[in-house]
C-alpha cells in the first residue's frame, strides 16, 4: 500500500504546484509596478512568496522588447517568484532561458482551472482585503491562512473511459456518473453525486486530508495523498452502491459509510 | 439541411457494418436521399453486405485523393433509388484518409443534396475511426449487452467528446444514440447477457432501439441484402423501429422481453 520512505539520496516524484499567472498587458515595469502596488494596496505580505507564469501571449504579437531581469526582479519585490514564461515569442526565448525562467506552452489540460487563477491574478483589485488572489502554492497540508480556496472544479457530464479530469489546486465536484477506466483527480476532495467506477485521486499533490465522497461507490482504484488502495477482490460488499467516504487514517485508506450514523 | 451520422462502436464484430446498411436503406425506403460510406479502408465490408462488391470501380480513398469523382465511385443501391453506396478501399491502408480529403468529399455529398451521410466506421480508435466521426453531427453507438463491448463504446463516446469538429470547434455536441445490438432477452433473464437498462446506467445516452440477436442476420450478410429487407423479421422491424425514432416518431420498445414459448408462440410461431 504505501512504500516505506526510501533510503536514497534523491527520490523522484511527480508533483504539482499552484501558480499565479502574471498575464501582462504593459511591457513598461513602472506601469506594471504601479498596477501591483495599487493591487496589493500596500500589504506587504500579499502574495506570499508564490510561483508566478509571466503569460506575455496578450502583448508577445506586438514584438516588445522586455527587460525580464527588470520584470523578475519586480515581482519579487511583491513576493512573487517568476518561474515560467507562457505564451513567448520565439525570439524571446534565448533572453528568456538566460534568466534561468522555463517555458510554459500551456499545454496543460486543466484550462479552467488555469483561467479561474488567471483572472484572479489579473484582475485589478480594489486595495486592501477586496478579495485575494489565486491561491499560494500549497505547501503539503498545512491550509495557507490568507488564501481563499479556489472554486471547486464542477463536471456536469458523464467521465468515461480513457477520459482523466485534474482539478488542480481544488476540490472536484461530479454529478454525473464516473465510469470504469475513467480517472478522476482532485488536489482537493473528491465529490461524485451518481455512481463512480474507475479511478479517483484525491489530494494529488500531497494533502492527506483530502477524501472521496460519494453516493454510490465502486471504483477499481482510490488514492489519498499517494497511498493507494485496488479493490481487486471486489469493492467491499456491505459499502458499496452506497454513500460513503473514503480517507486516509495514518496510512490507510478507510472506507465508511455516509448513511451509518454514529 | 444534411446530417452526417457516424455508425460506431470502438469494439469490432458488434453490428456496426449491419446496422449502417439496414439504417441507411432504412432511411433511404422512406424516401430520404442517402449515402453510406465505408471507413474501413483495408477491411472493406461495407459492399459485401449491400450486395454491391461487384461493381465497386472506385472508392473512397480514390475520391479523396483525387483520382476519381464523386460520381464515378458513388454506386447506386440495387433496391433503393435514393440510396448511394461509397466503397472502402480493400489495398490500401487507413492511414490513406487525410482529414482534409474527408470534408471534401463530404462537403461535396451535402452539395449534392443528400439528407443523410452515414459513416461506417472500422473498429478500434485510430485513424480510421477518428475521421469516421470527426465530422459527424450525430453518432449511432453500437453496443452488444457485454461489458466489453460497453466499455469500448464508452470510450468511443468519450473520443467524440473530444476529438470530433463540433467539440473542437465548440459548436453543439454531437448528438449521440445508443443502439443495443445482439439483444437475447432469454440470456438476459438467465443472467447471462446485461440487460438494455445496465448498459444504458453505463452509457448514460439516449437508447434508439434494440436489434435482438436473430440468424436472419446471418441469411442476410450471406445474400448480400441489408436485414431490414427481410419483412417480417424481428431484426427487419426493429430496425425500421430505429429509422423511425431517428425521424422523430415515438415507437415503443420491442424485443425485450423473453416469454416462454407458450401456446399461442407454438401456434402461430415467431421465425
């Protein structure tokens, strides 16, 4: 079930973190540095050391010229650490690789989630608490305290097989059903409102206190955090086609019943 | 305006070839104008069971390369006069198929004023089968009450999702019917076949009819006739069932339920 830490020096995982995508409409850092401190509205801490894309796609047509070390050195200045550009120009990524950022195609299939980040982050807020940005990179448990969590990702059509859907950075809401060799992955909590066959993932960059809802449970396999549990003798009987939940006690995945009460 | 319906299943050997026939003569014998195309380059069938193989000249492959027209490679069905059969190649492979090439001779079908462009598509989710559906407004899934065949057709519809024109392009998703192939209502009560209601909590998609699993079938592969032009049938009627519903009339579903042969059976006797 879950491996024993190993004994290595390195070991390799796949990870996934939340960043904030700086989407640029102004090449010019004083503009740029006013529209942050407008933003921020002053608060030092308000963004909190996270990752940042610098998306260039909105001005990379017009052929600017852009002084990345100028623009990496001034969103760090707000805390926000530029890790990837998305959206660059071929001619830019010579300059781009010099600084040390990586490139980001953007191929990702998680578009809406991309976009909910995105349009936080670009949307010039009122200062002061109006709302906070996208969410901080979410270091393995402990909730960030000045972060309000991201809409849950909400899937209305059936998930089929050979289909996979990644909320990333949130919780996964379903309501119709998951089908066999499907696969269902959530940073967050898993919630199916119909039937859920094949593969459920929840907490998939580390939160142990993810779970998987459900109201009628028969997957092939369920993971919290990693650790995984196969039903290949057969989802238990007396829980499944049933509500229930499925979570992780020390480093096990437990199944209960929703309809049980205590 | 013409509507190009994919026939497809993911999984081969469930009745996809069958079906398209006896769907688009059935379309054809009320009068619609109609052309079936075979996609299966390479395993053509498609002729065989229209009965059509002796006189294919030019196929599909042919036209999208430019090497024959519409007109030269479209044959006229032997019972219906609005009914056109378009051949699959049988030396070449699938990958013969460009994408542009298909929306050619599509675009060119819908200007000849066809109502209906059926697509029979070759099994599996590869080439073949992507540009079968890729341009499709609506999909008959064919599906045999077995969890393989589910399974595969479950895929099959997840692939439309996201790989047809009207997905990618974000217009009105493909409009999608389950049809039930192979149905034994007697295996389904003894527990060995899943009934049309499992595979339809699987599927999830709008069930179209049910063909029960019936020799006529076969008769009618060998003979080179589509089965819905055996009259009488239980396959035959079920099948203009289909075409029926697909036109938008209300049919009620038969073939469902298995009685044991009683009296009334052994008088008047159902084969």
């Amino acid at each position: 079930m879950s491996k024993s830490p190993s004994s290595l020096p390195i070991e390799i995982k796949i990870s996934t973190v939340v960043a904030i995508s700086a989407i640029l409409h102004s090449s010019d850092p004083i503009a740029i540095d006013a529209a942050l401190k407008q933003m921020t509205g002053g608060v030092s801490d308000f963004f909190e050391d996270e990752f940042a894309v610098i998306d260039v796609g909105a001005i990379a047509a017009g052929a600017t010229y852009i002084d990345w070390r100028a623009l990496v050195d001034l969103l760090k200045k707000y805390r926000l650490n530029a890790v990837a550009v998305r959206g660059a120009t071929a001619d830019m990524i010579d300059a781009i690789k010099a600084r040390g950022l990586a490139l980001d195609d953007g191929a990702g299939g998680d578009r809406a989630r991309e976009d909910v980040a995105a349009a936080s982050a670009a949307v010039t807020i009122a200062p002061a608490q109006a709302s906070a940005p996208a969410p901080a990179p979410q270091p393995v448990q402990a909730p960030a305290p000045h972060t309000v969590a991201l809409p849950a990702m909400i899937v209305d059509t059936p998930v089929r097989a050979g289909q996979r859907v990644y909320a990333r950075g949130c919780d996964l809401i379903i309501t119709a059903a998951v089908n066999n060799g499907a696969e269902i992955i959530a940073d967050g909590s898993i919630h199916v409102y119909a039937p859920m066959h094949g593969r459920a993932l929840a907490g998939a960059s580390g939160n142990a206190d993810s779970r998987i809802f459900g109201l009628s449970l028969q997957p092939e396999l369920v993971s919290i955090a990693g650790v995984y549990r196969t039903f290949d003798d057969g989802f238990p009987a007396e829980l499944a086609r049933q509500p229930a939940q499925i979570r992780l006690v020390g480093d096990r995945i437990d199944i209960s019943s929703l309809t049980s009460h205590r | 305006m013409a509507r190009i319906i994919v026939v497809t299943s993911g999984k081969g050997g469930v009745g996809k070839t069958t079906s398209s026939a006896s769907f688009s003569t059935g379309l054809a014998l009320r009068g619609h104008k109609t052309a079936v195309l075979d996609f299966d380059v390479g395993l053509r069938n498609l002729d065989l069971i229209m009965g059509c193989e002796r006189r294919v000249v030019y196929d599909l492959v042919n036209v999208v390369n430019g090497e024959a027209t519409l007109n030269q490679a479209l044959i006229k069905d032997k019972h219906c006069d609005n009914l056109f059969i378009l051949p699959a190649s049988q030396t070449r492979d699938k990958d013969a198929l460009s994408e542009d090439g298909i929306e050619r001779v599509l675009n060119e079908l819908v200007k000849m004023d066809f109502e209906f462009i059926i697509c029979d598509s070759p099994a599996g989710i590869e080439h073949g089968a992507l540009m079968a559906l890729t341009f499709a407004d609506e999909a008959l899934i064919v599906t045999n009450p077995e969890v393989s065949s589910v399974r595969d057709s479950d895929r099959i519809l997840g692939i439309i999702q996201a790989k047809s024109r009207r997905a990618q392009t974000g217009g009105e998703p493909v409009k999608e019917h389950l049809l039930i192939t192979r149905y034994s209502p007697k295996r389904v009560e003894n527990d060995e076949m899943l009934s049309y209601q499992d595979v339809q909590e699987i599927l999830r998609i709008p069930l179209i009819g049910i063909i029960p699993e019936s020799e006529s079938v076969l008769h009618a592969s060998n003979q080179g006739n589509p089965a819905i032009h055996f009259k009488g049938t239980d396959v035959a009627e079920a099948y203009e069932d289909v075409v029926a519903r697909f036109l938008g009339e209300e049919r009620p579903l038969r073939f469902t339920n298995y009685e044991k042969p009683g009296l009334l059976q052994r008088l008047f006797g159902t084969k």
